[in-house]
C-alpha cells in the first residue's frame, strides 16, 4: 500500500513539473527552471530518504521517484538549454540528453536498479541519435538510428 501510494504522489508530482510550461506560457523562464529544479530535487530527496536495504517495495518506489527526478532534471536542463541559453532545437536536445545521462547515470551507480537502467540506456540512446543528427545535419531519418544500434553497448 505505501509503494502503490508513493508511486501514485511521485507520478502526480512529476505530471506537475512537466505540464508547468504549457500553464505558464510567457511566465519568465525562472520560475520554470525553479518550478524544474525544485520537482528534480524533491523526488531525489524523497527517493534517498527511502532506507531500502531489505524491502524490495521501498526499493521499487525509491527507483520509481528517482526517475521521475530524472526526467524532472531534463525538463530543467531543456528549459535551460532552450531559453537560456537559446539553443537550437537539436542543440537543446543534445544538451538535455547528456545532462539526463549523467544524471541517471549517477543514479544508476548509486542503487544499480532496473528502472534507472533503463533511464541511462534511454537517454544514452538519445544522446547518440541526437548527437549523430548534430554533427551531420544532411543525414537521412535512419542515420541517427543506425548510429544507437550500431553502439558498443548495442552490439552490432
């Protein structure tokens, strides 16, 4: 009951965090990377206040607000890149994917949990996608692709 009702309030709060910009359409881009940050570092402190060493559910919940802190962080970083720093589009999307990266990457090493692999491999695989798609822009649709399949990790 504590897992399915921690679940239940994380995803509520990351559901806020990422419907904040289309509800503040003209607000300053502070109050989204404050509104970003501030979801990000809750379900990341929720998630360590979680003592999970011999309670499988407690573990689940930890991983489920972790990545929904993860993906928190890329809505900040996206904010960032794009209205701050005024990236273009694809530029803004490398900047988010390896700022998720890292982030769930950190995440990963610290509680080696299915959820947060999932989280580095998939933003890995859009690092690579958009990384490839930013370094040569005339590539067909299925460049990007080949270019995450055709990864170490991947194994072709």
């Amino acid at each position: 009951m504590v897992e399915a009702l921690g679940c239940l309030g994380g995803a509520l709060a990351s559901v806020r965090v990422n419907r904040r910009e289309s509800d503040l359409a003209g607000e300053p881009a502070s109050a989204d990377l404050a509104f970003a940050a501030g979801g990000a570092v809750a379900l990341l402190g929720a998630g360590a206040a979680i003592r999970a060493v011999d309670d499988p559910p407690l573990g689940r919940l930890r991983s489920v607000l972790w990545l929904m802190s993860t993906a928190s962080f890329a809505a900040f970083a996206g904010v960032l890149a794009a209205r701050v720093w005024d990236f273009s589009g694809i530029g803004a999307a490398v900047a988010v994917a390896a700022a998720a990266t890292a982030y769930a990457a950190a995440l990963w090493w610290r509680s080696r949990a299915p959820l947060q692999h999932l989280a580095v491999f998939a933003s890995a695989a859009v690092l690579a996608g958009t990384g490839l798609s930013q370094a040569w822009p005339g590539l067909r649709a299925w460049g990007p692709g080949l270019g995450i399949w055709g990864s170490p990790r991947c194994g072709l």
